[in-house]
C-alpha cells in the first residue's frame, strides 16, 4: 500500500514551494512513463482478427487490425494515414 505525506497545519513558504516542487517532480515522473508505455504499446504489433457484418460495430480498434467484413466481403485494415487512423481495404 503506498504511504502519504501527511501536511502539517501550520506551513511555511519555504515548506509551500518545497510541496510544489516536489509535485513537479511526481508530474515529470509521471509523464515519462506514461510516454515511455505508450511507445511501447505503439510499438506492439496488433494480432487482433475479426470477422464482423460491418467493421463499425468493432469497439476500439488498434493500429493494425485487421476485420473481414461480410457486408462488403472484404478483408479490411485498421490503418494510420497522417494524423487519422481508419479501416481501409486490404484487397
């Protein structure tokens, strides 16, 4: 379980901008990570497969998958294009 600071009642300047930087730093730490996963997770290959009516009724594609969709009868790809990503044909 993680242990938090506790505040005193009574707080100095030096004691408020010591609090501050100490949440700075937590703040960095915190998005260095989350970038750091979010490379990863960008980096993994998708091994996602689907066979659905349309490709609209899948949730939350990932970069990489790919659906067979039986209203079109075509093999589609869940693709990056510039600054959009969306189903395009495979065939």
């Amino acid at each position: 379980m993680a242990r938090y600071p506790t505040l005193p009642f009574i707080m100095t300047v030096k004691d408020v901008r010591q609090m501050y930087e100490q949440i700075q730093r937590w703040g960095s730490v915190l998005i260095n990570e989350l970038d750091s996963r979010d490379t990863d997770v960008d980096a993994k290959p998708s091994t996602n497969i689907y066979r659905v009516v349309t490709v609209t009724s899948i949730g939350r594609p990932n970069k990489g998958d790919i659906a067979y969709s039986a209203s079109s009868g075509k093999f589609k790809g869940y693709v990056s294009s510039g600054s959009t990503t969306e189903w395009q044909n495979l065939n």
